[in-house]
C-alpha cells in the first residue's frame, strides 16, 4: 500500500475532519455509568453516540452500516460495519474498538483547561475523554478510509464504540452475545484505548492485569460510645479490620500473601519488560508526582515494570465511617468501611482471587466483630497470543515507515475488560492493542491530553496493519 497517500490522507483527515469533530466530543460530559446514576435520563451517553454517529454517517466508507445497538436498558453501543475490499472477503472479520464513556471531571485542571473545553495547545488536546479514548473511533474511521484511498486492502472491519469501559464494561458480555452472530469469525483484533512509554515509537501492549474489588466492613458496636469510656474495652474497627488487611498484604513491602493472587511471570514477558526498561529508562519510576524526598518501591527499574504488570497489589480507594477531622469528637466509631481494590496478574483467575480475598477478611475475624462484604467485582486480565509472522512484519514496516523507531512492547497495569472477553470467546484472534496515551497523558485526572501527533501516527500504523491482515 503506498506510504505517501497512507500519511497525506490521514494529516488531512485529522486537520479538517477529525480534530474539530473530537473537539465537539470533548464538550459532551458523557460520564460512565458508574459515575452517573442518571445516565439514561441524563443523555449524555447518547449525545456522544449521536455525536460519533453523524460524523461517520458523513465519512466516505463504502458500503459502511451504522447501528446504534441497545439492549435491556443498557449504556449503548455504536456499531460501524465496513465490507471487505474486493478479494479479503474470506480473512474474517478486524473488530476495531474504543469506548465513548468518560471518567469524572474531577477538580485542579490548569489555567485555562477543563474537563468539557476542547483546548489545542503545544500540539496537544485537553479535555476529558481526549486521549481516553474519543479520538479511538476517530482513528479507526480515518485508518478505513486511508486504505481506500491508497489502494489497500482490508477485511470486513468492524468498529465497536461501547459507552461502559470506565464502569468496568459491565455490559459488555451481554452485548457479545447478542452481537455474536454478526460479528462473525473474529480474526483481528484492534484497541486504541491504550499507550506507551514514550511518543517516539509504536507501542503495543502485551498483557493487562485484572481486577478484585469489595467493600468490606466491620462493626464492632450497634452505636458509637464515647472514646475515654469504651477504648481499652471495645477494639477500634479499624484496628480490626487492619488485622485482616495484615493475612493479605505484608505492609512492610506491599506483597500479596495469598497464592491465588499471585502467578509465576512468563520468561518472554520479562524479557520485553527489559528491553522497555532499555528504550525507556526512568519511564516508571519517573511517571508520577512524587513529593519531595518521596521515593518508588524500588530503586531496580524493571521490578518497578514487574510490579506494575505482572504482580497482585492491593490499593485502599475509598473510606466510610470516618468524619472529617475538624467534625473528629472522641468517639470510639461503630464502623469502618474500606473500598479494596486487588490488581490482579494477567493470567490469575479473577474468581479464586476474590474468593481467597473474602475467606481472609470473613473467617477467625478478631473479638468476633461484624464483617459485611459488597460491592464485589472481579475480572480476568488478558496475556496477548504470539504474533502471526503478518503481523510481525507488519510491525517491522510501520516502526520504519511511520515511526522510524524500533516498536516495543510492555504489560499495562489497568485493565481493559474488553480484551480479556475476546480472548477467550476468540482465542486465534491476532490483537494490536496499542494508543496515544503516555505517562504523562492524565488519564482519570486533571488536565488530560491528546498527544496529537502520535494520534496521527496511530491512524497511520492501522492503516497498514489492516492492509496485511488482508493480505496475511
């Protein structure tokens, strides 16, 4: 497929088309289910559908259908079917996927910022929903109709938008199975909901960690009593609870106790996280706001890679129970509630996590307090299959043509639910799971950013992996 036409085709779709129509999404407060208990009501979930919808109705794809897909009451999901090019009829069928929903806006944006007000600035776009992932749809579209115009090749494409990955994708199975049938024999897989490293190279990722999450709550009274009378009678619930957190993670360095949390790392994956390390040196440890004099866990750069992609953690991220300290009377509190969130190895069976996690804080617990349990959730992670010899020269091609830097790969630490959904329900699949975020892209906080040139570059690679999957 000739280059020159790839790169003009896509720099004049993101300029004139794109760009302005992302910005316009970035406006749409369309917050994740999760976030917006009102969201059928609301609208905004359906705005940001309409809003992709009518810009891809515009494109030139030929043949294309475009279905806006509900079922039972569930958050949308927009469905763009593009026929194969004549002779890749019979490669099956590339599923594109991004997602429409966004995380909450949250406080402390930059001067001039916020979370709905497209700003371009530096060759950047801020907004919320920018590089996480609004422009995934874009790109997929773009890539389409670059192929189209420099000749190439693809099989029959289809783009999935779903409007629930910031919730976790909760209705994502049930859309799978309704949509099975028209999906077809999946055998590409392409996700733009992910990054890299750095902007200088095409970076995939290999493997995602999963999920354990549960509200656990422990009471050791039916009211609060006043602190100089019942201490040293009635334990604190927290200090219980601190004791059941203590069977699961050694506090001193953060390891998780409980085996079926934990897995051995396959040698091939330690060997990427090396070579990243290598290109990349200081990229983890050197991603986050550390306070002063604060230092990572680890001053060994690929066991903070390690940690952060193949190794159970557990992270506190919400609290009950507690008042604010300026309303803090002495009182020895009824409860305490924490929100526990597990992140899980890639290939650790999610379910026996949970199931360990909840025998740990529910069994023998001290003085005989009161353990509630809600909020459960738990997800697979997902370990990429070997790249087909297509692909891997795909990958050799655009890392010179479009990048001109050797591609690399590594093991993100979130989760993308979505992956670990297809990998089982189609387990010959190829997948590219890549995107524009960086390290310091501010996902989930303020002042999210679209690095807008890699964006573009994205859009490029795409292109050309479509055209030799078509052509195996």
């Amino acid at each position: 497929m000739e280059q020159t036409t790839v790169r003009e085709t896509v720099q004049r779709l993101w300029a004139d088309e794109v760009l302005p129509s992302l910005s316009g999404l970035v406006e749409i407060p369309a917050l994740s289910q999760a976030f917006d208990a009102d969201w059928a009501a609301n609208g905004h979930l359906a705005a940001a559908v309409r809003h992709v919808r009518e810009w891809i109705t515009a494109r030139d794809l030929p043949g294309a259908k475009i279905d806006v897909v509900e079922v039972d009451g569930r958050s949308p999901v927009l469905l763009v079917d593009v026929p194969a090019t004549p002779g890749a009829e019979d490669r099956g069928t590339v599923l594109l996927y991004g997602h429409l929903d966004k995380q909450p806006p949250v406080g402390g944006w930059g001067d001039g910022l916020g979370p709905w007000t497209p700003v371009v600035r530096d060759g950047r776009l801020y907004g919320r929903g920018s590089a996480d992932d609004g422009y995934a749809g874009y790109a997929a579209t773009a890539a389409l109709e670059a192929v189209h115009a420099a000749g190439g090749a693809h099989a029959r494409s289809v783009i999935l938008l779903e409007t629930g990955e910031e919730s976790g994708s909760p209705d994502l199975p049930r859309y799978l199975e309704h949509l099975a049938d028209r999906l077809g024999r999946v055998t590409f897989v392409v996700c733009l909901d992910s990054g890299g490293n750095d902007y200088e190279r095409l970076w995939l990722t290999t493997s995602l960690r999963g999920l354990a999450q549960v509200h656990v709550t422990v009471r050791v009274l039916a009211a609060a009593a006043h602190s100089g009378l019942a201490s040293g009678v009635v334990p604190s619930s927290f200090r219980v609870l601190r004791q059941l957190l203590d069977r699961i993670e050694d506090a001193a360095t953060g390891a998780i106790k409980l085996a079926e949390l934990n897995v051995d790392i396959p040698g091939n994956r330690r060997s990427e996280a090396a070579a990243t390390v290598s290109v990349a040196p200081g990229a983890i440890s050197g991603s986050f706001p550390l306070m002063p004099g604060m230092t990572p866990v680890s001053d060994d750069e690929l066991e903070l890679l390690l940690n952060q992609s193949w190794r159970p953690t557990l992270s506190v991220i919400g609290g009950a129970g507690f008042p604010e300290p300026a309303n803090a009377g002495n009182v020895l509190r009824s409860s305490t509630t924490l929100a526990l969130s597990f992140r899980l190895p890639p290939t650790a069976d999610s379910a026996a996590a949970l199931a360990a996690v909840e025998k740990a804080l529910t069994t023998d617990v001290p003085y005989g307090a009161a353990v509630e349990l809600s909020g459960v959730e738990a997800a697979d992670g997902w370990n990429a299959p070997d790249a087909a010899p297509w692909l891997s020269a795909a990958l050799e091609q655009v890392s010179e043509e479009v990048f001109g830097a050797p591609w690399r790969s590594v093991g993100l630490g979130g989760s993308i639910p979505f992956m670990g959904l297809l990998g089982e329900k189609y387990p010959e699949a190829q997948f590219l799971v890549t995107g524009a975020l960086g390290p310091d892209s501010n996902a989930h906080v303020p002042d999210e950013w679209l690095h807008l040139a890699q964006a573009r570059r994205l859009t490029e690679a795409v292109a050309h992996m479509l055209d030799a999957h078509a052509r195996g």
